[in-house]
C-alpha cells in the first residue's frame, strides 16, 4: 500500500520542524526523517540528573523579533538567562563582550572617555581606512591590546584559518559597547527553555511522522525497493532538504568547506558548581578547545552534581573521508558540519549550488545547512515561517 504525503522533510531541527508544524497548520501531510537517533538537530538537549545537556553546543536563545519571540514561546517556558561570558587568557579573567568591564581590566580605566583615548591610540598607529578581513575589522574596533588577547587565539582556533582570511562580519556578530553591560547579546528578548529544546521540537512534529536513524539517500532507496517488492512504501510530492547542499549533489562541483567541533563532557557527581558560570572562554592559541560549558547553569543551577563540556574546534570532512583519515593533522576531524566557512571561495561555490537547486523544483534547501549561513535560531524560524508561507501561497 501506498502512503502518500505532500512533503518529505530531510532533518528534524529547528528549520525542518517549524515547516513541518506550519504545513500541518495549513492541513498539509509531513514525513519527516533524521539521521541521527533523536531529533531536534544540534538544539537537542538530553536529561542529565536534572540537568538539561547541551549535546551539540550550548544555544541561548535571543532576538529582537517580537514575532518569533511569541511564536517561539508558544512551545516553552523561557527562563530569564542573560549570557554573560567570562574569558580566560593565560592567569587573567576578562568579561564578555568587549565592554567597561574588559576594559577597566585591561587598562584599569574607570570611564567610557578614558577607554576610547586608550583604544584610539591603539588604532591610530594602525592606519586601517577600510576594514577588508576580521583581523582588521577587529583591530579597527578594539584596538591591539583586545586583538591580541580576547579575539586572535580564539578565532583562529574556532575557524582553524588566520584571521586575515576570515569574513569580518563573523566579529561583528559581537557587541562592543562603552557602559558597564556583560550581556553578550543586544536583543530585546533571551532566555533558555525551561526543561530544554527537545520539547519545542517535539512540540512542533506532533502529528508528523518520523523516522529516525536514516539517511535521505537511502530512505529514497528503500521506498524503490518496498514499493517493487509490493509492499507498503512512502511518497511526496515535495522535499524540504536541510541537509548540506553539496552532499544532495553529490559535491558534483566541490566541497563547501564547514567547521565543527568535538564535544568532551564530564559528568561530575560530586561538583556542585565547576566554574560559576555558563559559559567560561578560553581566548589563548596554546589551550586546545575554546570554552568550557557548564549547563546547570543555564537554568540557574539546577540539578544534582554537574555536567561540563569541553569544545573543541575541528576540521569537517564528509563522513567517508573520515573514516579514513589517518589523524595527519594535529586536528582530530568530525563527521558533523556545525558552522559553514562563509569566505570568499565557499560562498562563489554556494551561489553556484543555488543554481543547481533551482533546476530540482521539487526540493526546498534550508537552515543553516541548506542555506550555508551561519544563522542564529531566531533567524532560522524567521527563513522557515517565510518558506512555510510562499509554500502555503502556491
Ligand atoms: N570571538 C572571539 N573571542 C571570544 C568569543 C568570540 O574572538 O571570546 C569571536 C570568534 O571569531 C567567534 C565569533 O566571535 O567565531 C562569534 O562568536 P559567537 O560566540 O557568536 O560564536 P558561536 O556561539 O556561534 O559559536
């Protein structure tokens, strides 16, 4: 028997699911499929002891939409959790982002005009006119003192590249501000769910099948094969895919290049309280992952012992590669893409896969996969509801 649905989504996260949820909204039939064991993509949280574990890194939701702030807190509970992360460099403590507080540390000024005489000093002898790279736009912001010890060592651990050759927009993702403010974000809203993501993932397939453990290819595969052997089988009209593009097709045209990051967790039974904080940097080269989580504290400190997670930045490779790949570098490599590298050779190549994408009309590319953007979850909502939206319009 035949099972017919009017889109087949590639990826339970955040991007799949709310299209999901949208379409079932607008009567609409969905099979959704992950290759992972769970759902929700990298915003799934797991229950350690009461503590909800950021298994893919740590996510802190914030925007400035009011829209997908409502939409968002239709599905949880949000605490009131301000991001304030501490860095370390060396034997020093500095608070995140660059702000009176760094500053006063760093050159034990007290106001916003001593901060700015000693930073323009820095620039001044730099004769940047016109920011090309994030080691420029950096240093045309902050100063060389700031540079050197709080944004160099981490950023080129975090994208494995010099900073002369990365994108300045990844630095202005950051706010550099003059007051005595450490909340790492400028938006109007934040806050981390209370009991994790999962739920809001969960929430949003509700009525959607799913099939974990699977992969799109050989998902397609399997239906050929069930329908040929007459038995029951699954199709779509539509694929919502947000996978990597490059992977869909083959990498016929060359490999996007991506970021990712192995995950070392420790589960503390008998630690109360690790580092005091949620989020401690780790700014300097020598110290080989770039911050150390701690997730009790997203919620405040809840929860028996502690789990903490160190991030270590890595080189992706696609998963065949990588079983292969003999360790050469001094990098270990992962299978899972987390941060496309949206330079110069990567983004010509994307714009040459979108044209690709437009020749296969029945396939959606999306999330930050799909889209190769380094988007935050509010973004991605916002990009999943307009899609959901021209979907329902047609
Ligand atoms: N960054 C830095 N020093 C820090 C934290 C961040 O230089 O202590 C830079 C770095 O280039 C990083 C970028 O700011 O890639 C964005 O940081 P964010 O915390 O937004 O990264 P994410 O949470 O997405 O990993």
């Amino acid at each position: 028997m035949r099972k017919h649905y009017d889109y087949l989504i590639v990826g339970t996260g955040l991007y799949g699911s709310v299209f999901s949820h949208e379409m079932k909204k607008n009567g609409k039939k969905c099979y959704a499929i992950d290759k992972r064991n769970h759902v929700g993509g990298n915003i799934y949280t797991r229950n350690v002891r009461g503590i909800q574990v950021h298994e893919y890194g740590a996510h802190i939701f914030h925007t400035s939409n009011t829209k997908i702030w409502d939409y968002v807190s239709e599905f949880a509970d949000f605490n009131h959790y301000v991001n304030s992360p501490i860095a370390v460099y060396k034997d020093e403590i500095y608070n995140l982002p660059f702000n009176m507080n760094t500053f006063s540390r760093l050159w034990g000024i007290k106001t916003p005009a001593e901060a700015k005489t000693k930073i323009q000093e820095q620039i001044a002898q730099l004769h940047i006119t016109e920011p090309q790279n994030l080691e420029e736009q950096a240093l045309s912001l902050a100063g060389t003192d700031v540079y050197e010890k709080l944004i160099k060592g981490y950023t080129e651990k975090q994208w494995g590249r010099d900073c002369r050759e990365l994108p300045a927009f990844i630095i202005k993702r950051l706010p550099f501000r003059f007051t005595y403010d450490n909340n790492y974000f400028n938006d109007r809203y934040q806050g981390i769910p209370i009991g994790g993501y999962t739920q809001i993932i969960e929430k949003l397939l509700e009525g959607t099948e799913v099939a974990l453990n699977v992969k799109y290819r050989d998902f397609v595969k399997k239906q050929m094969e069930l329908k040929a052997q007459g038995q029951d089988y699954v199709t779509w009209d539509k694929v919502l895919y947000t996978g990597m593009i490059d992977e869909y097709f083959d990498y016929r045209l060359g490999s996007l290049e991506y970021r990712s990051l192995r995950f070392e967790q420790e589960v503390m039974p008998d630690c109360d309280n690790f580092q005091g904080n949620a989020v401690v940097n780790y700014t300097e080269r020598e110290i080989p992952f770039t911050r150390i989580i701690e997730h009790k504290h997203f919620e405040f400190g809840k929860g028996e012992g502690t789990v903490i997670t160190r991030e270590y930045p890595v080189e992706w490779r696609p998963e065949d590669k990588c079983a292969f790949s003999e360790n050469d570098t001094a990098e270990c490599t992962s299978s899972e893409p987390y941060y496309p590298v949206n330079n110069e050779r990567n983004d010509t190549l994307f714009v040459k896969y979108k044209e690709l994408a437009k020749k296969e009309p029945n396939v959606i590319f999306g999330g930050r996969l799909g889209a190769y953007k380094y988007y935050d979850m509010d973004k991605v909502i916002e990009a999943a509801l307009d899609t959901a939206e021209t979907e329902i319009e047609k």
